[in-house]
C-alpha cells in the first residue's frame, strides 16, 4: 500500500487526502480510490502478477490509441504490480440492471437500453481493438487455442464435476472434450485475417461494464483477452447465470449484436451464426462452472456459490434446446443437471407454439412472443416453510433440506408467562397464554417485525423458485413464547401466501402442516358501471360499455381479450343503463364464461367502492384482474396475472412512460409511493419515478381484507395511497406496451385502426 502511495505523489506531487478501499470481486488484485484536497478521485490498483497487469497496461494504453472506452493509465510502477487509472465512477452496469436480474428478468425499458448500448459497443472493442495488437502482450497466451478450451474443460472437470461426486469414465470424457475443442477452435476463414485476428475479451459480463452519467459504457478487466472468436464474449455476456435474461431480451440482443458486427466485418449467415455461437454458449457455460466450483465451493466465495443454481439452469435448458455431436458429454451432463443438489428452481416450460423458452435463434419469430418484459410461461417450484418452537437447553433443530439457512428468533427479551403459577402447565397454544402475552404487548411488538423480515424473504424466495425456508424461535423451555411466536408466524405467512407450511413445537412433540391453498378461480372485473359523459351523445341511448368499435361493443372486446387468456369468472359492474348490459351479456349466454353482474343502480360507488360491493361475487382466495371497458390494449393479461401471483404483490399496476397530466410515483424497488398532478402540482405521498397508470391492475386477496376499513364509495387510487407505505403495491412496466383508452368522441377512429393493427 505504501508504494502505491508513493506511486500516486510521484504522479500527483502529493499524498492523496483520502483513500477508500473498492470491495474486491472474483479478481486478486485490490483496487482503492485516492482522492486529492479538491475531490478529484482515481483508482489506484495493487497486483499479484507482473504479467497480467503488464497484459492490462498494454491493452489500456492500446485500445485509448484506438480511441476506445475504456479507462487511462495515469502512472504505472518499473515492476507494473501497482498502477493508477482514471475513475469511471462506481454505477457498473451489473448495478444498474439489478431491479430486473433481482425481478427474475422482468427488465425495465431504461435497463434493456443500457443492455443494447453496451452489446452494440462490444464489435467496436473486438474488432477495432484488435487492429494492430500485438496479441504477444497477452497473458496468460497469445490466443485461443485447442490447449486452452481443454484447460478449461479440465478446470470444469477437476474443480466442479469432480466435487460433485458423479462417477465418469475420464477417457472418454476427455474424448468428447478433445472433440469440442476442436470444433470451436476450428479456422472460420478469410475473416479474421482481414484484421488480423478479433480480439476476445474472455470476461466481457455485466460486472465489467461502468457508465457514464448519459448511460455510456466504458470498458475494465480485459486483462484476460486474447486472439480469439467474437462469439466466445457474446455467450459470456448474454449467458452469464445470474442475469436471467428472458428469451426473448436476449433474443433482441443477439440482434443488435449481429447487426453492430456488420459495420466492422463481413459477418457469416445467420444459420451458421446461431449454430457456432450454441457452442460457445456450451462451452462458456462450462467454463464457469469450473470457476464456480473453484471459487464458490474452495474459496468459499459466496457470490460464486450462489451462481451455481442458474448456471445449472442454464446448461439444463441448453442441452434439452440444442443437439450436440458429443454423446458421452451429453450423457454426463444430463446427470449432473438431475442431481439432488442441482434440483430444478426454475422449469422450462413447454409453449403451445412447439417452440421453447431457451430458442437460441435471434432471428426465428415466435407467433406467441408478445412485447411483455414478464412472461406467461415463466415457472417456479412449490415453497415449504417450516417453523419450530424450541428450547435453547436442547439446542437449536437442524434444517434437514441442507441448506442450512433460515432465520432463528430468541424470544427470551419478552415476558414470560412460565414465571407465574397459572401458566406453567399450560403452552403458548392455549387461550389464558396467549391472552396474558397478547395484553402484556411485548410478544406483538416483537412479532411486528419478525413478520416484516419474513415476508420480504418468503417472497424472494417464491420469486427465485427455492422450496425449502425455515424459521425457528426458541425460547427457555420451549413451551410458552417460542410456541406461541411459531404458532403465529406459520399462521401469517400461510394466510398471506397460501402456500404449504409445517409446524413442529419440539419440545411439545407437536407437529402439524397447513396445507397450500388450492389454485383458485381465475377472474377478473370489468369497470362498466360509468356514465360514459365524454362519449355523448352516444352514451344519452346506451351505456359506454356497449358502443360499437369495429363492429363489436367495447365490452365484448375486453371479454374476449379475458377468454382468450383464460379467465374464468368475470364481474361486471353495472348502473348506467344497467338492464342493456344485462340483456347484451344474457343474449350472448354470457360467452359461456360465469359473468356475475354487480349492480350500482342505486348510485354510482366509484372504482374503489365498485370493487368492495363486488367482493362477495368472487372468489376469496383469488386474486382479480381489474380492467376499465374502454381501455384496448396488446397487454398480455394472462402474464400480468401470473405475475402478480409469482411476486405476491398485495397489488400490482400496469403502467406505461406515456404523457399524461397525472402520475403514480415509485420508489427504486417500483413500489409505489404516491401521486402527482404535474399540470397544477399537486403531490400526494412521496415522489419518485413518475409513470402513467393504465387502467388494468391486479388484486390480490391479501388486499381485499383492507376494503374492510373503507367507506362504500370511494376512488381505488384514494385506497392505493391510503396503504402503499405497508402493503406491497407494484408497478410494472410493460415493454412496447399500446394502449388505446377510448374514452371521446375523437378516439373511435383512433379505436378502429387500433383494432386493425392488432388483428393477429
């Protein structure tokens, strides 16, 4: 550290006035930012290995020639194990998409932006970049060759395979290997010879991305390229386990890498593409694996362990996608993705349309892909929660899943009925307990926060697909406070998830499962109780619900856009002209759906008060789609639903980036925090990313129990404000989201052609 020092005054004239050490990732050298008297910063780096910093000044000094974005070397030390380069900031692009990787692929528009920019910049490093190199400077070799894909192989084999303990005939795993590594190394022609060799970046992933303040990306950590295949960095960066890109984003990414190449080089078909990059995306796949392995389960390097699951995911679906001419890798590869410990956390599902999730192909058009940033086919695993009672003298039980998590509460900060004679024979499941711990209050304040925690982490762990969590409370004796917190917890979750949960009071030798809730109905509501007064004077002989655009009411339009999605049970509600909606749906045999009509003939309830007259027509434990009747859109209804449901949102909005003078506010996690008027100003609650709620949003029943608290006639947003900051209500974006809201006059002919466009 101190020659760093002394490197930067060498380069400075002074000590820096502040040095901040950088969290280290999967690299050994060690990075601090120094900062001057007048704030200016940069980063000073400390190295293990003369060659490879040598590779990363080299390279540096390169690619700044080239005019490249990628940081400058400011001052380097004779032996180059310490040297300092410009600061690009602390936002790496693996940051600034974490809300979509941690909403399982659900990216955001700004976030699949920052995606394009960077996958187009990549061509320009690779093939510019590469433009009079000396390759010879590369470390840890000059090139990708046979010899480095199989010591690759063979670090996954020894570092990952092998700790898994699969049995495996090594000679002709190492065939297979040989095979492989020919394949991807074979000579592709004239066109790398046209510059002389493309330039492989070798670790081109999120994490090695930093913006500039326009969104910009600039380049780090490319000490590790070498000549190599532009397909190599592609696979890594689009395949990388934990970004969870969705088929479809990485399918469009695919594109825009293709298209960037082309104003650098002569780029192959498009077939003879897609098939070479599926075997870089194999073998990329199982290099990191071995790295993993290494990493994750040598080191002990937690980021490493947990990249282990969906990288497995990864090779699952690769294997299952693609056909590869090498039968005894493929056999043992199928195995290790069947072992216990690898157990499937995310299934691919199967699609009417004969195509699969994982389709490597950019260009192969699936006649099902809507423009939605969720997806319908998306799935998960059932999860069990498990809570014990326990007392601290018998130590605290063991998580038999193997996972070895879980949270453990000591209950032993309350008071404890135990102390007094009435109490000692009785447990925390019985009524004289639970009544001198509930009036006592210390208990509730105690549990108020144990349920905050625990609901945060259920739901992460129902988003992600895990299927095992547990949670234990021990107290003295395991007998009063520990059964009675238990007892409470396992009750809360399962009614605000629905899901399995099991119970086991050890010291009481009581055990019990509350079994997950059966899928419900699934059902929606339509909003068609509005007087329509924007669409007179049509709507001064008929409800707005039943005029006509292209030849069909508006509520036919949204009723069969529910069909089409698989709703089952539809209310609708009705006042203005009441009995013509009714007869229209009664006409029709109410589409052969269950229709339930909600009558507000006695006066209009509003959106929120529509909703709480028409609770006692649905289903309890379901949650419901809302849809206003004059809202057309290409929203992919049945996604939305699934989602809401995979995320446990108490509520989620749909909501767009369209004008308007009213916005709903979100916080970062795109929970929303209020309201604004932008025309007069007016706030209501906390301001935030401002976005345009779109008329459809999903329910669910944990919300339907706060109506309760309402007046009968009300507004939904009043009740969305009212308890935003402690219900969980969810805005998402939805990508090339067309939304008509058909509401005047003037919109009919916009109605019209809306509908022609989206025939299909």
């Amino acid at each position: 550290m101190q020659k760093l020092i002394e490197l930067y005054q060498q380069w400075k004239g002074a000590e820096p006035a502040n040095i901040q050490q950088l969290p280290g990732a999967g690299s050994n050298r060690s990075y601090f930012r120094l900062t001057d008297t007048e704030g200016q910063t940069v980063i000073g780096v400390i190295g293990t290995s003369r060659d490879e910093d040598h590779a990363f000044i080299y390279l540096t000094e390169h690619f700044n020639r080239r005019k490249l974005p990628v940081p400058q070397i400011l001052a380097a030390s004779d032996d180059q194990l310490r040297y300092i380069q410009t600061d690009l900031g602390s936002i790496s692009l693996f940051d600034a998409i974490r809300g979509g990787r941690e909403a399982g692929g659900r990216y955001t528009l700004k976030e699949q932006e920052l995606l394009r920019r960077t996958i187009r910049e990549l061509p320009n490093v690779q093939i510019r970049g590469a433009r009079g190199l000396d390759f010879s400077n590369c470390y840890p070799q000059a090139e990708f060759d046979v010899d480095s894909v199989l010591f690759d192989l063979n670090y996954f084999k020894y570092c990952f395979l092998k700790a898994t303990e699969l049995d495996f005939h090594e000679l002709k795993l190492e065939a297979d290997f040989r095979l492989l590594a020919k394949d991807l190394t074979i000579d592709e022609g004239d066109r790398s010879q046209e510059t002389g060799g493309f330039f492989l970046y070798r670790d081109f992933q999120a994490r090695n991305v930093m913006l500039d303040a326009k969104g910009n990306p600039w380049f780090i950590d490319y000490q590790g390229g070498r000549k190599g295949p532009y397909y190599y960095d592609l696979a890594s960066f689009l395949w990388q386990a934990s970004a969870k890109y969705p088929h479809k984003l990485r399918r469009e990414l695919v594109y825009e890498y293709y298209n960037s190449l082309k104003h650098y080089t002569e780029v192959p078909p498009v077939r003879h593409f897609v098939n070479r990059l599926s075997l870089f995306v194999l073998f990329r796949t199982l290099q990191v694996l071995g790295a993993y392995g290494f990493r994750g389960y040598f080191e002990q390097k937690k980021h490493f362990i947990e990249s282990i699951p969906p990288a497995i995911q990864n090779l699952r679906e690769l294997i299952s996608d693609r056909t590869f001419h090498y039968p005894y890798l493929m056999d043992i590869l199928r195995q290790l993705t069947e072992l216990p410990q690898f157990a499937r956390v995310e299934a691919t599902a199967k699609r009417a349309d004969g195509y699969k999730t994982t389709d490597l192909n950019p260009y192969k058009a699936h006649p099902q892909d809507g423009p939605a940033t969720f997806s319908k086919y998306d799935a998960q695993g059932p999860l069990v929660v498990k809570v014990f009672s326990f007392s601290y003298r018998k130590g605290i039980p063991e998580d038999e899943s193997g996972n070895g998590g879980g949270y453990v509460f000591d209950c032993r900060s309350t008071h404890n009925p135990g102390r007094y004679e009435p109490y000692k024979k009785l447990t925390g499941l019985d009524e004289p307990v639970i009544r001198f711990l509930e009036d006592d209050g210390e208990i509730l304040t105690f549990l108020d926060s144990v349920y905050k925690l625990a609901d945060a982490h259920v739901r992460r762990y129902i988003q992600r697909g895990f299927t095992s969590l547990m949670f234990s409370f021990g107290c003295t004796g395991g007998q009063h406070r520990s059964v009675y917190s238990a007892q409470h917890l396992a009750e809360h979750i399962h009614e605000k998830f629905g899901i399995e949960v099991r119970i086991c009071h050890r010291e009481q030798n009581i055990r019990q499962t509350i079994p997950a809730r059966k899928a419900g109905v699934k059902q929606a509501m339509i909003f068609a109780a509005g007087l329509g007064t924007r669409l007179k004077p049509l709507t001064d002989t008929m409800p707005k619900a039943l005029v006509k655009v292209g030849g069909q009411p508006l509520l036919w339009h949204v009723i069969m856009k529910l069909k089409s999605a698989g709703f089952e049970r539809i209310v609708v509600n009705v006042h203005h002209f009441a009995r013509q909606i009714v007869d229209y749906l009664d006409e029709n045999n109410r589409f052969g759906l269950d229709i339930r009509i909600s009558d507000e003939s006695d006066g209009l309830l509003e959106t929120g008060g529509g909703i709480k007259k028409a609770l006692p027509l649905l289903d309890s434990e379901s949650s419901v789609l809302i849809h206003n009747v004059d809202i057309l859109s290409n929203a992919d209804l049945a996604g939305l639903y699934a989602l809401a449901e995979r995320e446990n949102a108490d509520g989620l909005l749909l909501v767009s980036r369209r004008q308007t003078k009213r916005y709903l506010q979100f916080d970062n996690d795109m929970r929303l925090i209020g309201w604004k008027n932008v025309e007069t100003g007016e706030v209501k609650g906390d301001e935030g990313l401002s976005l345009a709620f779109s008329g459809i949003h999903v329910l669910s029943p944990s919300a339907f129990r706060l109506f309760d608290e309402m007046p009968d006639r009300f507004g939904i947003m009043d009740f969305y404000l009212k308890y935003c900051h402690r219900q969980a209500f969810l805005g998402r974006e939805l990508n090339d989201l067309q939304l008509l809201d058909v509401g005047k006059l003037d919109s009919l002919d916009l109605a019209e052609q809306f509908l022609q466009n989206h025939k299909s």
